[in-house]
C-alpha cells in the first residue's frame, strides 16, 4: 500500500514539474516573441555625408541605403561629443558625459590624469546593458571599446560592464580583429534565437577611424580613384558589406520585422589640420593600416569635423529600421534627438525598469521614432569639451569649451565665456549666421543655463577608476 501511494505521489510530482516546465516555456516564448530585438550599430567617425543616400558622390553603401529605404533617416541626430569615449560613455549611460569627468578620449594613464579624467568608465554607474539584462535581454558588445584603452591594462573588461558576451579591441586583454565584428554578431543572434531570448547588440564597427586597414577586394571596387579617396572608399565599403551581413541573417531568421536596427557614428569625419602625406601606421590595437592623410570624411554642409562642437563634429547619420512601427523611407529633418536619448528609448522598447535613484539627462524618443511626437525638444542639451581659445592655426572650428541646445537656439562658448555664437539652429542648421549680437538677451540666458547645468557637475572623478599606475604619478590617489 505505501508503495503504491509512494508512486501516485511521485505521478503527481512529475506532473506539476512538468506543468512548471511547460508554463516556463511558454512565458519565455511569449517574452522572445513580444520584445523587440535591438542592434545599436556605432561607426567611429563616420560623416554625415559619408553615406550613397546622402549624396556621397563615389561612397557605396547599399546596405545602410536599405535601412535608410525601409525606415526612416533622421538628420538632426547629434552625439554628446566631438570625440570618442565620452560620446559612447553617453550611450551606455544616458548621462552627459561630463558628469563622469569623461571629456576627452581615454589615453594612457599620464594623459588622462593631465586632463582631470579617470582611467576608465566606471562599472558601477548606471549602465544600459545592464537594465536590459534585467529586463530577460540578452546583450553582446562586438567591435570597438574604447571605455578605457588597451594600454591600461588593468581596466575593467567589457564583461564587467552588463555584457554576456563581447569581442572588443580598445580595451583590456586581447584584441579582437577589427573585421571579425559581424561574424560574432551573427554567431551571437543565432544562440539568443535558438534559445528563443531576445537581445541586445552593440556592434561598434572600427571604421572609418585610423589607421585604415584595407582589404584588396575593397581597394578593386574603387580603382579609379585616386588612392587617399581610394583607401577611404574602400573601407567604408568593406564596414557596409558586414553590415548587410548582418542584416542578412536577420532576413535568413525570420527576425527582421522584431528587430530594431539603428546606425550611427559616434562622431564626425576626422580630417588632418593641413595637407597630409599618405604614410603608413600601427595601433597597439588594430594593427597597421593608413594614416590621417587618407581621411576623406566629409559633412554633408556642416561646420567643423571631429573634435568640434559645430554639427559637423556632433551632427551624425541616424538611421532607425523597424518594420512596422517605424516609417518606411522617411525623412525627419525637424526632431532634435541625441544620443543621451537612446538608453530611456531603449528601456522603454525593452519594458526595462530604471535602477532606484536613477534620472537619465536624456528622454525617451520611442514616439518621436515611430513618428507619432512633436519635432519640439523642451529639455536642454549641453557639450564640454577641452578647447583652447584662440582657435588653433589650421582648426578654426575647434575653440569651443561649452555648448548648448534649447529649443530652436544654439550657443557655443569658449571657456571663458568671452566669445560666444548664438545660432537659429533649426531655420539654421549649418550654422552660418551668428545672431549673438541681434539676440543679447537669449545669448545671457543660454549662458545662465550653461553656468547652472557645469555647477552641477564633478570637480574630479570619484570611484574605482583608476589604474594602479596612477599611484605612480600621484600617490594620493
């Protein structure tokens, strides 16, 4: 008799496990197929007119043009930076980077401490990937770092900043292979789909920066150029093939129509300050390849290039694909987005809750995206940057230390305040006719509010972030 209630219990045991697992299954199917997939696809210094569907007169780029023709190009994108790291600081965090002490791009140690920045970004700071992960996402990080430097070799490894998986160069421990970022993006979407998992990928592809590593089946396609232009062409070509890799196995899955694909650059075009010849170059990260002297990026119009504060050095290709529920082969020249915006945007696609305490600088542009808001931004925006005044000889556009947008207005500031240029930046987007004079009382008040918003920001860096070598150069830390 007891054997027998023994196997009735056991019968009822396997049941409700078995209950448990089909209800676990189908919850974690119903989350694969109702949360949109997100692929933030980051280009290092890629102009805006770096693009076939801007203009770009021998640049191919049918793949980013396929995003473009079925979604929707929005021009008033700006980054937080005209440089590196605290441009992509602004992306994982939705902070202006300046509240991290974040204003140039991380270098080695003895540069860093010069400038009054840390040595990395801080792990512990409220980071995206991180939200999504709670949220049931999985996240991968593939291509370019940069959140530290690979000459620090003590940094915290991107897996210490949310990540599942990641493959990266521009940070500690091995490099990854510059071209081998959409064969890991692919390996990686392939897992989150057989897992039925949805997921979240920064692929932050290497080009164009330098050095320019060339491929001679790119260099073929455009032999008819001269070779900077060549060079320049080539691997902008090779980015955009990978891209469409990309984007193929998405099609190949079945994952295309829950997929969000944004692609972007984190800055402008860098150009050298005078007439450069063509050499070769090595990084400690991505090997040899060609120098400054075949940067060929151009703006599309807009003033300044990389390391500006002018929109030639902020303003960036943003291009947003979602079949769906964002417009198909739209232009939307009016909506001033940044990128501080992208993480409230994504956790708010994600269903992904903010950490206690937590207040992004940046508000969510979910609606503005699927063309349903109001092109009007009511909250500021506000850039830091380390520029010296006068501008340097052979960089004209690189004075500026302040800069802010507020409405329809735009203000750049040296760092004393001494010289400002106050734009109409939306009748004005190329930033032609400085209106500082015709508009005293505008020009103080954008001032007051850049003086507010720096009074709220850090004297120095705080937290675990800084390399044991920085107790070489200053004990005390």
């Amino acid at each position: 008799m007891g054997h027998k209630n023994r196997k009735i219990k056991t019968m009822n045991f396997n049941k409700k496990a078995l209950l448990t697992m089909i209800f676990s299954m189908v919850i974690t199917i119903n989350v694969w197929a109702t949360k949109p997939n997100i692929i933030f696809i980051f280009a290092d210094d890629w102009g805006w007119g770096d693009l076939s569907c801007h203009g770009h007169p021998y640049v191919k780029t049918p793949h980013i043009d396929r995003l473009a023709k079925e979604g929707t190009d929005f021009t008033r994108f700006t980054v937080a930076s005209g440089v590196c790291s605290p441009s992509r600081t602004a992306v994982m965090t939705g902070h202006f980077p300046a509240r991290y002490n974040i204003n140039g791009h991380f270098a080695w140690v003895p540069s860093n401490a010069k400038r009054g920045m840390p040595d990395w970004l801080n792990p512990k700071a409220p980071l995206l990937p991180r939200m999504l992960q709670k949220a049931g996402y999985r996240t991968a990080h593939f291509g370019k770092w940069h959140l530290a430097n690979n000459m620090i070799t003590d940094s915290p490894l991107p897996s210490e900043y949310g990540y599942d998986a990641y493959g990266a160069f521009n940070c500690a421990g091995e490099q990854m292979p510059v071209h081998e970022d959409a064969k890991h993006t692919i390996a990686f979407i392939e897992k989150c789909n057989d897992e039925k998992k949805p997921f979240f990928i920064n692929l932050w592809i290497h080009e164009p920066h330098t050095p320019f590593h060339t491929v001679p089946k790119y260099r073929w396609r455009f032999r008819e150029l001269p070779e900077p232009d060549n060079i320049y062409a080539s691997v902008l070509s090779h980015a955009d093939d990978r891209i469409g890799e990309v984007l193929n196995s998405l099609d190949r899955l079945k994952l295309t129509k829950n997929t969000l694909v944004i692609f972007s650059s984190d800055n402008g075009p860098a150009r050298a300050a005078s007439p450069t010849e063509l050499t070769l170059m090595h990084d400690t990260a991505t090997g040899a390849g060609y120098g400054i002297g075949a940067a060929k990026g151009i703006t599309g119009g807009r003033k300044g290039y990389k390391a500006a504060l002018f929109e030639g050095g902020i303003g960036v290709p943003f291009i947003a694909r979602w079949p769906g529920k964002i417009g198909a082969g739209k232009v939307d020249n009016q909506s001033l987005i940044s990128a501080i915006d992208l993480l409230p945007t994504f956790c708010e696609l994600a269903g992904a809750k903010f950490p206690a305490g937590y207040r992004p600088d940046g508000v969510s542009q979910l609606e503005t995206l699927k063309g349903r808001k109001s092109p009007t931004r009511e909250k500021p925006l506000f850039w830091k940057a380390q520029s010296r005044w006068p501008a340097p000889k052979g960089r004209p556009h690189h004075w500026v230390s302040y800069a802010v947008a507020y409405k329809n207005w735009k203000l750049l500031s040296n760092n004393e305040f001494t010289h400002t240029e106050l734009y109409d930046i939306t009748a004005n987007p190329f930033e032609k006719n400085d209106l500082t004079s015709k508009s005293p009382e505008i020009t103080q008040q954008l001032i007051r509010q850049i003086k507010n918003w720096e009074a709220t920001l850090p004297t120095q860096p705080t937290g675990k972030v800084f390399s044991v070598e920085r107790g070489k150069l200053n004990p005390k830390k």
